[in-house]
C-alpha cells in the first residue's frame, strides 16, 4: 500500500512538471500572462512536496524492512543499523536517481522563493528549463528505475521484480535482505554522496537562468552575477564531496590513498574543474566585460560534464568502483546529454554575434590574460581527463583491444599543467586589470626567496627526500609566502581604509578583510592540500611483512610490535579480526594501534579498516593483509608511511572556509 | 634404437642442469607488491593487484612471487598477465616499439594543448588589435 502511494506521488510529480511546462508556455504565448505564469510556478513548487512524499515512504520502506520491495531487499539487510538503512537510499541505481530528483526539487522550490529579482522574461523559460529537467528524471524512475517495484514469485519458481503483479504470481516477501555493500556501510557514506549529488545538482540553475537569457536574447551581463553566486555553491558542495570522498576512500579501501584516478572519480572532478574556470573567468566579465561567450560555453559544458558523468557511472559503460550495476537507463542520460550539448550549443552560436565582447585586452601582463592562461589550463585538464576516461572506450570500438588507463598516465600528464596552475594562483593576485606590473612585488619576492633558502637547505640537512621532492616542496612553499602577502597586503589596505573612515569598528574590518581575502584563503587550501599529496605522492614508504608475536616491524623512525589477534562477533552481523600493535618511537611509548578486517555474514563480503596514527608531521597506516587460520601466532601487515597527509584534509577544511566566506555575503559587496 | 637413447640421455642431462641452474630464491612481499601495483586485478574494477584482497588476486600475487623466485623481470611478469588476461591488466596502455593505436593516449591531449595554446595565444592577440 505504502509503496503504491510512493509510486502515485512520481505519478503527480510527472503530471506537475509536465503541466508547469505546458502553463509557461500558455503564459508566454499569452505575452507573459501572469496567471499563467504563476500557475506554472506554484506547480514547479508544489513538487518538492510530492516528491518528499515519495522519497518519505521509501526512507519508510527501507527502515522497517520492507523486503517484498525490490530495492530494499538489495541494499538493506536486518542487520544494519538504522543510519546506514537510510543512507542505502542512495546506495543503488534507483533510489539514487529518486535522491538526486528531490535534491533537483529542492534546489528549484529554493531558488524559486529566494531569488526575488528574476526578470519577468526569464523566469517562463527557466521553469520550463528546470521543469524538462525534472520530467526527465521521473520519466527514469516511472519507466526503468522504479524504486517501488516488488518482488513477485512466478508459478516456475522465479522470482522477478515489477510494479504490477504478472498473472498467476504472488508476492514474495524474503526474510532479510542483501544488504547495502559493506564498503559502503561507512559514515563517508552518509555525507558523501548528498554533498556531491547536491553539488552536481545545483549546476542546473546557472544553467537554466543562463538558457533563459540566452533564448531570450537578454545577454546583458546580469545573468554573470546570479550564475556566479549559484555556481560557487555548487562548486562548494561538489568540493565537499570530493574531499569527503577521498576521506573515505584514505579511511576504508586499504590502498593508503585518497585519490586513485578511478573513472567516476574523474567524471566528477571534470564539472568541478570547468567551474572552477568558470569562477575565475567570470570575475574577467564582471570588470573587464571579457571572456563573455567563454563564460556561456563553461557553464553549458560544466552541465553537460554533469549529465555525462552520470551517464558513465549508470551505464555500466566504464568499470569502476563507484559504477552502478549495468542498466538501459544509460542510454537516456545519452541522449539527454546529446540534447543539452546540440540545443544549447546551437542557441549560443545563434547568439554569437550579439555577444561581442565589450572590452580590449591592454597588456600581456594584466590580470585578465593571467585569467585566459589559467582557463586554458583548467581545460587542459579536462581534456587529460576526458580523454584519459574515453579512451578505453575508444580503444575497445577501434582496434578490439581492451585497455586500462590508471594512474601513471594521469600523473604524468597532469602534473606539469597544475604546477603552472600553482604558479599562476601565486602571482595573479598581485597583478592588476587592464595594465600590470611585477614592481610591486619585486622586492617582496626577494626577501620571499631570501625566507624560503633556510627551508630548502634545512630540508636537505634534515634529507627529507630527493632533490625533485626538495623543489616541488620549495616551490610550494613559495606560492604559500606569496598568498600569505597577498592577505597581509589586503590587511594593509583594509587598515588604510580604517584609518580613513575612522568610524569602522575593529569588527568591521574583520569583516572586510575576510571578504577581500577569501579567494586567497581558498589558495591556501589548495597550497596545503598540495603539500600532502606531495607527502603521499612522492615521500611513502610502505612495506608489508609477516610478523610473529612481539616481532617487531621497523618504518623509518617507528617501530610496530605484534602484540595479539582478537576475533570476535559484532551485534549488526560482523565478525571482526583485529590486531593490536604497540608503536614507539625511538623508545618512546605512543600508543596502540588496531588494524582490523571486518567480515559481512549478510553479504559475504570483507572490509579491511586500517589503523592510521596521525601527526601534522606524517600518518602511519597499517593494513592487516592476512593472518594464520585458528591461531594468533604471526599476521602479515602493510605498513605505509604518508609524510604530511594531514594537510590535504587541513587544506581541504581552510578550502571549505575560503569559499564559505567568498559565498556569505556576496561578492558584489566584497571590493573593499 | 641407441640413436633415440642416446638423444633421451641428452635431454635428461641437459634438464637436469636447467633445473639445477634456475634455483627458485625467495621473494619478499615488499618485491611482489612492487610489481602487483603496476598490474590490475583482471576480475575486479580497477583495483591494483597489490591491494586487491580477494582470494583470486592473493594467488596471482603467488603467481608474481613465484615468476619473480625464477628470475623473471618485472617487465617479462607484466607481458605475461597481459597475454594471460589481456591488456586492460597493464596500468597503462602498453606501447609497444613502432607504431601503436596506444601511442593516442599521449599523442591526442597532447595536439589538443598545443593547439589550445595557439588558439589562446591568437585571441588574445586579436583581443589586443581590437584597441
């Protein structure tokens, strides 16, 4: 009953969206009729509750254990506690395609009621817009990805999933489920996938409003602000994702790793990537009126980046970890992909002369050629990226051979492109728009030098790693002195300003200085995060070694002694093999360590949990690879060492804080 | 008939010191891993072999301790997987001496940058003649 009312409220969503299209367009064939208009409004609001019905009652059916119900019975199982029964709504393909509709109608009814000022002309074709949108999605969940679909036991035996009842079957109501994957049952799960579904989600406003302006032909520069607030939240929550993505992955798949260049990675990091180009490159058509045809073209892609990726890891096309079971439903983000890209494509070359750009380019050296440098970049790496992700594909059509395209390919391609982007994100600042120079910060960078020769040489002394590591850690170093400036000379300018308008309370300039410096907080995350991946990257030392009792594993300047195994059962159906280490450091007493392996009796399925000791200096991270059968005696471990891991997650926390405080308030007030 | 004994003794003879040459020596996990990382688990979704802990990954990596207790290369190890399971086992796609299909994966990105580059480089040229 419960599951046919889920179904009946995806019914009323297809009917409320398809009738919002069909309302606007009345509306402006009626010349922007305002009863038509508001009518089409009040139905695209009205879904956020329908669709809430719907994703309440399968929240419901999951909780309580509903296994008639197809997808139920696949990602839960009796033994899950109760958060991990509601994070399994997005844990398969249907309730994930549910999940990322509601967000869809969140982010719309949002928008909807927050953005007082849309223009009258835009707001019908932006509801139809996000309206299409939505009608897509549901069209998914009514006709190939029902999440209501019950289980049903044919009169041969078989048991087979559908909505109606086939003639001369009953329901089949098994006693446990499947349960959700067991490296899925980890708190990343629980804020993993929201934050970067909501990330790729948000991408549809910009891209609806600029749409809008587009076939409107109201290609005015207005559009650029509003697209900007909204793409910086969705960048925002993509970032989010992204990092607690590779939180997850350092914390639970045993590879000491964050990042493994796996394709659906890679299909997220690419709309992150075009709108982070597309954040610096706006800011060149909000002073300078450049770039603005670019400026369309970054958010047309970043949306159709949004709807590919999708489309990759839902068609069983690539093999990922992250990639849903095979389905058909790949061939509709297909074609709604093709469509985005050929509709919108065409609009702005409809639109291409119209769009001029209103300003000249003075000198090499300005603020917006170092812009143009820094966008051609980040699209350097999406087509690395792109092509990197294709290219198995290809392969496989072309020539019949199947490859795989892994790490070494993505490192050794892309790290020549970030560390001119490091570079760039080092110096822009100091350069100014229209005509810059290198005066300013000619002695500045000397006595940066003059700072940063101690550090090169105390990390020789100290042999922290070979000479590449020693310059890369320099150079980064340097992009940190120089971001550093670039906030003290903002405090010099606030304090000017203060001294000036003598009635700014400390408070106040605080507050001015946190918005003229947030971009620059948002660099000294990624500076910081670059100095753990070379940590990781470049400076591991890992070694795997069967130990006996109180046998000792030595690691650089650690020392791991064997002290027992533990196996026991879990009351939510594991069972668990767990070591218990003593570490010291030259003598010192620091601690106990516990690397264990958590065995799923529902799934069949192991998970190795590393132990991980972490210090602003390094991480230790130890695997328990294999024990002997029935006995403690010797286990094997991998140990890692992963000097200045910490970092990438400071980093990522300071990166998070930089954009929070460029998003609240808004830019526009942020010129101090 | 002594001909054929006399080829039988050489044979025996001369396997006999083949297998007294390749005297298996032990390998430590550390050797094994260093060469499983650059292979992917032919039945798993692009997990290195290294840290792949399923049981059929745990006898591939005996597979490498194995080779490499024989004096195999690296390299010979890594052919082998490839002509055992295919080529998508490799970390990257193999390019072979001469002209290969794989050479694309570098080639492509590569043209691609070069002519962006060029593109960039003009437009902001023509970005400046326009004052």
């Amino acid at each position: 009953m419960l599951a046919n009312v889920g179904y009946g409220a995806l019914w009323i969503t297809f009917g409320l969206s398809l009738y919002s299209i069909i309302a606007s367009v009345i509306g402006m064939r009626l010349h922007g009729h305002p009863a038509w208009i508001q009518s089409a409004c009040r139905s695209l609001l009205f879904i956020f509750p329908t669709i809430s019905l719907s994703i309440t009652i399968l929240i419901i059916l999951l909780t309580s254990g509903h296994y008639e119900i197809a997808y139920v019975s696949r990602v839960t199982s009796n033994a899950m506690p109760l958060f991990y029964k509601i994070a399994a709504l997005w844990g398969g393909q249907s309730g994930s395609i549910l999940f990322w509709t509601w967000l869809l109608s969140i982010v719309s009814f949002l928008f909807f009621i927050t953005e007082q000022k849309i223009k009258d002309y835009l707001l019908p074709w932006m509801m139809i817009i996000i309206s299409v949108t939505l009608v897509f999605f549901v069209f998914l969940l009514l006709m190939w990805e029902n999440p209501f679909n019950k289980l049903w036991l044919l009169k041969s035996g078989d048991v087979v999933a559908g909505f109606l009842q086939p003639l001369g079957s009953m329901l089949f109501v098994p006693k446990d489920g499947n349960g959700l994957n067991p490296l899925l049952r980890h708190l990343g799960m629980v804020f993993h996938p929201p934050m970067l579904y909501l990330g790729l989600v948000l991408f549809v406003i910009p891209y609806a409003y600029l749409m809008a302006a587009l076939i409107t032909n109201r290609m005015d520069d207005g559009w650029v602000k509003v697209c900007y607030h909204w793409i910086l939240m969705a960048w925002l929550f993509l970032s989010l994702g992204l990092m607690l993505g590779a939180r997850w992955a350092y914390d639970v798949l045993g590879w000491g790793g964050y990042w493994g260049w796996d394709p659906i990675e890679i299909a997220a990091l690419v709309p992150w990537l075009s709108a982070t180009a597309y954040i610096h490159s706006s800011i060149a058509q909000t002073k300078r009126g450049l770039l603005r045809r670019w400026n369309i073209l970054l958010i047309i892609l970043t949306y159709s980046f949004v709807i590919f990726g999708s489309f990759l890891s839902r068609s069983g096309l690539l093999t990922s970890v992250h990639a849903f079971a095979n389905s058909t439903v790949g061939i509709a983000y297909f074609i709604f992909v093709c469509l985005i890209l050929f509709v919108s494509l065409g609009l702005l070359i409809s639109r291409w002369e119209s769009l001029e750009e209103k300003n000249v380019i003075n000198s090499l050296l300005s603020r917006e050629v170092m812009f143009i440098f820094a966008n051609f970049l980040f699209v350097g790496l999406i087509v690395i990226c792109l092509w990197g992700m294709l290219f198995p594909i290809f392969s496989e059509i072309i020539v019949g051979e199947k490859v795989t395209v892994g790490p070494p390919y993505y490192e050794k391609s892309t790290s020549p492109v970030f560390i001119f982007l490091l570079f760039l994100m080092g110096i822009t600042p100091f350069i100014s728009w229209k005509k810059g120079s290198l005066k300013g910060i000619k002695r500045e960078s000397i006595f940066l030098f003059v700072l940063l020769l101690p550090i090169l040489v105390g990390m020789k002394i100290y042999n922290i790693g070979d000479n590449l590591t020693i310059i890369y850690l320099g150079f980064a170093f340097f992009i940190l002195f120089l971001t550093i400036l670039g906030i003290y000379k903002d405090i010099q300018l606030v304090n000017k300003k203060g001294v000036e308008n003598s009635n700014r309370t400390i408070a106040e300039r605080i507050r001015f200085l946190m918005k003229s410096s947030a971009g620059k907080f948002v660099h000294i995350g990624v500076i910081l995060i670059t100095f753990g991946i070379i940590g990781v990257e470049m400076l591991q030392v890992e070694t795997q070694t069967t130990v006996t009792k109180n046998e000792q594993i030595v690691i650089r300047e650690y020392t791991l002694q064997y002290l027992g195994l533990s196996v026991f059962n879990t009351s939510d159906g594991r069972n668990i093999s767990r070591a218990v280490l003593k570490l010291s450091s030259e003598n010192k007493y620091l601690g106990e360590l516990y690397p264990r392996r958590d065995y799923y009796y529902d799934s069949q399925q192991t998970v190795t949990i590393p132990a991980v000791r972490s210090t602003w200096r390094d991480d230790l991270y130890i695997i328990l690879v294999d024990w002997a059968a029935f006995s403690d005696e010797n286990i094997t471990l991998r140990v890692y060492h992963n000097p200045f891991a910490m970092w990438l997650w400071v980093g990522s926390i300071i990166f998070i804080f930089g954009t929070l405080l460029l998003l609240f308030p808004k830019r526009e007030d942020a010129n101090v | 008939m002594y001909n054929r004994a006399w080829i039988f003794l050489v044979l025996l003879l001369f396997n006999s010191v083949k297998a007294n040459e390749i005297k298996p020596t032990p390998v430590n996990d550390n050797i094994v891993n260093a060469v499983a990382k650059e292979i992917y688990c032919p039945v798993c979704d692009n997990i290195p072999l290294d840290v792949c802990d399923t049981q059929a990954c745990v006898q591939w990596r005996e597979v490498i301790r194995e080779k490499l207790s024989l004096g195999w290369s690296p390299d010979e190890i890594k052919n082998y997987f490839s002509e055992q399971y295919g080529g998508q086992v490799l970390s990257e796609p193999p390019i072979h001496n001469g002209v290969s299909f794989n050479l694309l994966i570098y080639l492509i990105p590569g043209i691609v940058l070069l002519a962006g580059f060029i593109l960039v480089i003009k437009s902001i040229h023509s970005g400046m003649r326009r004052g």
